[in-house]
C-alpha cells in the first residue's frame, strides 16, 4: 500500500483518486513518486497536509486553475 492510500484509509476515503480530489482545493499537489525501502511510493508532502488541515479549520480553500 503505498502513502496515499494509507492516507485515504485512514481518513475513510473510497480512493487515492477521492483524497486528490478532497485535497486539491486546498492547494495540494502530489510529491513526484520516490522510492522507499526498495518500493516506488506515491504521497503529499506533510507540510502541504498540514496547510489544508489548518486552512480547513480556519474554513479556507485556494484558487485552483
């Protein structure tokens, strides 16, 4: 499972395709894939999450193009 479905799940998200499209409006944007342990991986930088959390909070969302 790499990070971006762990992140869905444990936000009780259907799908990595759902979390993206929950996150988007709050600015974030995919990390470019890595590798981890010998596994190519998918995620967020936390910061980004931790920006849509308190931009959550405080009832805001970004511009998207």
């Amino acid at each position: 499972m790499d990070d971006s479905e762990v992140l869905a799940e444990a936000l009780g998200v259907e799908s990595t395709g759902a979390l993206a499209d929950l996150l988007r409006p709050f600015g974030v944007q995919p990390r470019p894939p890595f590798v981890r342990n010998g596994l190519k991986r998918r995620g967020y930088w936390r910061q980004d999450i931790e920006a849509a959390i308190a931009a959550a909070a405080a009832g805001q969302t970004v511009p998207t193009a």
